[in-house]
C-alpha cells in the first residue's frame, strides 16, 4: 500500500521538478528579452504560451488522483496539498513572464527609451528568489524557504522607486508616456513574481512543519 | 484534550498483566465527554484490552491484574467497592460481531431494564420505543417487535445491540470493532448513527479502519506495544501528528 503511494509521489515530483524548470527559464527568458532588448526571443516566449499550462493540468490531475485512490494523510496529505498549491502558483508566473514579454514588446516600439537602473537589480533578485525556492522545495530547506520571504521586501523597495522614475519620466518626457506605462507594469510584473515565489516558500513551510505561517509575523514583513 | 478541557474517563498509569504478559504500560489517557475518541495501532498492540479495563470486562479474564487508577467522572473504577453492575449499565459495550440475545427483538431491548427492575409493561414498551428510535430502528420495527432478533439483517443486529445499551442509559458506550462486520453501506449509516449518540453519549471506538477513525472521531489515541503512544485532536492526529511513530503508523511505514 505505501509502496503503491510512493511510487506515485515519485512521479508527482517528477512533474513538478519538470514543470518549475520550465518556469524558472521562461522568467528567465522574460527578463533576459527585456534587458537586452530582444523581441525575437520575446516573440517567442509568447507563442510558447501552452506548454506550461499543459504541465499544470497534468500535476493536478496526478494530485487528485492519489487524493482519491490514496487517501494520503499526515505528511503524505501536506505534500500533495502543497504541491496543489504550488502548480498554482508556477503557473501564475509563467503567466506572468508571458505578460511580461508583451510588454517588452511594447516598450521596444520607443527606440530612445532608457529602462530604470533598478529594473535590472529587481530581475536578477527575482529570479534569485524564484531559484532559491525551488531548490528549497526539491531538498525541503525550510531556512533557505525562509530567506526567500525575507528578500520579498527588498523587490518591494526596488518596485517603488522603478515607479517613481516612471513618474518623473512621463513629467520629463510625455511623448513617452505609452512605453513609461509598459514600464511600470512589467515592474509590478517582477514584484508579483516575487509574491508568488514568497508564496511557495510558505507552502514549503507548511509542507515541512505542518504550520501556516501565511499572514503571520514570523516570515512576511508585509504587515 | 479538547477545547474545554472536559473529561470523563481518565486512565492513570494504567498497566494490565496477562499473567506474565504486560499488555498495557503506564497508559495515561483522557477520555472528554459526549465526543466520539478513537483508538487505533497495529494489531495486538492492546485496544481492546484498553476498552475493556473501561468497564472492568477484563475481571472476567482470569489471568488479567490491573493497576492504576480508571476515573469515570473522577471516581476511581478499580477502587474496592465498585459496583458492577451499576458499572456496566454506566459504561456499555458494543462488539464486533452483533450478538443479540435468541430472543424477540422487544424483549432484547427490554432486557436491561428489566434486569435492573423495571417490570411495568407500558413503562417498558415507552423505553423500548425510545431505544429503538435512538438508533433509527423504530420506523422498521415498530410493527415487528415480536419478531426474532435473529432474523435481522448485520446491521439492523449491530443496531438493536447499540439499543439494548442505549435502553439502559448509559453514559459511556465503548464499541470494539462495531463496523467489522458490515459493508460499506451499513457501515455508513453506523457511523451516522454513532455521531448521532456523541451528542448525547461518550463513545470510545476501536477500529482498525483508519479512515474511520479520521471520519468519526473527534480525538484520536494512537497504541503501539502496549503503550498509548499520542493521544490528541483527530484532525491533528491525521494532519500533523507530534510523534513519529503515529506518522509512521498512519502514513503506512510501519513493520
Ligand atoms: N486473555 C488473554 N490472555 C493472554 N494474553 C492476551 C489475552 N488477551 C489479549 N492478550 C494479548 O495481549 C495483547 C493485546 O491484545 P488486544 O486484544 O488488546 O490487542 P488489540 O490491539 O485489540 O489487537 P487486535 O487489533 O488484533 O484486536 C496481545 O499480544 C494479545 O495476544
Ligand atoms: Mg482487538
């Protein structure tokens, strides 16, 4: 019987190692088109849009299976609830990179734009904290899951001050307005990232120590 | 234990010997009142021993020496002076295979009473009824009353023996394996009906069905090798027990 269970966890962790590759490069992809300035790679991460979407179905698919068959309980049922939760979130962000090239696309049609020093901070931060956490989750690191809820704030720093240099750019420069505009959301783009990435780092928490830090002091220094 | 800290029953230091054989070891555990609690672990590891030191049915076994302390609403069972009938009538029991007395099903309901000197026919047919609507059996029965016990089907039997009890007014019910005997659906409807009595009854069940005991009971008691290993609320037990031989036990690791 736990034989049966396991087998099928090992596969259900394949899926999700599978899927949170994918993603990890898809935000990677996401940044690298915007910093660099190109739309061909962009172009194609929007055309990709499908595959991870596929992934998701598949992982929950897996979940509601052994849910059903298996009646998992203890750590067992707190993987498998994570793991719901997480598919979740993995594809909001690729949601989000996907976003986030069509408004790379956008702020190329403005040749003379310069893009916000911190733009490039906040990309490499995200995807720092969006590695961490998946490495966290594949050796069930609760310190690392930890740090990542603490870089959280520091995105939210560099997400103000990206927006008040849009501010100041549309008061210098109004015929830019459309792209400064891009701008901005590809920036609140990253901080969502940073959020759903936080958010696994809580599931990963709860996964471990059977307790909901969500909304609590401890780890969110939102509040 | 719960939210208000309630008991009924609690075991101190409660060890039981079968002759050279130590069966329970120092089981400390509380009981709260008009809950379902469960016990549960592998095979042989001591539930049913447990359940029987609740209303001393281990007095019966020849071999079986008690210590410690059972206190039923603070008073000591095992103390000298304990009556035991009035014993029995406080706490029943409910075995894994229905036995219904070979009589009618009336005078199965009507037995306890009788044995405690209620004799008065209307009296009797007033808390024969009652039983019998307690455990959903009386919309069936009312018109087969005469009818043998024996005739009935598994649950229907394991119904009217939950009556027989019920009829005596218990405080305490403790039910060994009640479901073993029956098919999924029977068991369902026991299981709604033994919900049904928590609200006015303290159930302790023993079960080696795990998801019922996940399904039913409000607080879990996991044993292993005699001793009560973690005791606590079902939904803790099932979700993130505290120690790691419950997890390895329900998690299916064990052995
Ligand atoms: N009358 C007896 N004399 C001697 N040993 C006994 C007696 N009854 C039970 N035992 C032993 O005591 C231990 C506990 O038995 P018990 O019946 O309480 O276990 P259990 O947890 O109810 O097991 P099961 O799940 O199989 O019903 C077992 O090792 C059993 O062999
Ligand atoms: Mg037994």
């Amino acid at each position: 019987m736990r034989i049966l269970l396991e087998r099928e966890i090992d596969r259900l962790k394949k899926l999700i190692l599978g899927m949170s590759a994918e993603v990890e490069s898809e935000v990677h992809t996401a940044c690298n088109a915007l910093l660099q300035r190109d739309d061909k790679t962009a172009q194609a991460l929007i055309d990709d849009v499908d595959k991870v979407d596929t992934m998701e179905l598949d992982v929950e698919e897996e979940c509601l299976k052994i849910l059903a068959l298996h009646q998992p309980v203890a750590a067992d049922l707190r993987y498998i609830v994570s793991v719901m939760k997480i598919n979740r979130d993995l594809e909001r962000i690729s949601d989000i990179a996907v976003h986030m090239a069509e408004r790379t696309l956008k702020i190329f049609a403005e040749p003379d734009l310069l893009l916000p020093a911190q733009l490039s901070d906040m990309s490499v931060r995200v995807q720092a904290m969006l590695k961490k956490v998946l490495d966290a989750f594949v050796r069930l690191d609760v310190e690392a899951a930890r740090n990542v809820c603490m870089a959280d704030s520091e995105v939210d720093t560099l997400n103000r001050e990206v927006l008040r240099q849009v501010k100041e750019g549309v008061l210098r420069k109004p015929e830019q307005f459309d792209a400064l505009l891009q701008v901005m959301h590809v920036s609140r783009h990253l901080e969502r990232i940073a959020d759903h990435a936080t958010n696994i780092a809580e599931d990963l928490i709860y996964m471990v120590e059977g307790r909901i830090v969500r909304h609590s002091p401890e780890v969110s220094d939102k509040g | 234990m719960t939210d208000n800290g309630q008991v009924k029953i609690r075991t101190e230091r409660l060890n039981l010997h079968y002759g050279a054989f130590h069966a329970l070891k120092d089981v400390d555990m509380a009981v709260p009142p008009r809950m379902i609690t469960s016990i549960i672990g592998p095979s042989g590891c001591g539930k049913s021993t447990l359940l029987r030191c609740l209303n001393r049915m281990n007095d019966l076994i020849g071999t079986a020496r008690v210590t410690g302390r059972i206190l039923l609403d603070g008073k000591d069972i095992l103390a000298g002076g304990t009556a035991m009938t009035s014993l029995r009538r406080r706490v029943g029991m409910v075995f894994q295979r229905p036995n219904p007395f070979p009589l009618s099903v009336f005078d199965n309901v009507s037995y306890g009473p009788r044995v405690h000197g209620e004799l008065d026919r209307r009296r009797l047919a007033g808390i024969v009824e009652s039983a019998l609507r307690a455990t959903g059996l009386w919309e069936t029965l009312k018109d087969r009353l005469n009818e043998h016990a024996l005739s009935l089907s598994p649950e229907q039997q394991q119904r009217l023996c939950i009556s027989r009890l019920v009829a005596v007014e218990p405080e305490v019910l403790l039910m060994d394996e009640p479901c073993s005997a029956l098919d999924p659906i029977a068991t369902g409807h026991v299981e709604d009906l033994m919900k049904n009595l928590a609200q006015n009854y303290t159930i302790v069940i023993v079960t080696h069905n795990m998801q019922q005991a996940a399904r039913v009971s409000d607080v879990t008691a996991f044993m292993y090798l005699g001793r009560l290993i973690e005791s606590g609320p079902t939904k803790d037990i099932f979700v993130k027990p505290k120690e790691k031989q419950t997890e390895d036990y329900i998690t299916g690791r064990f052995g």
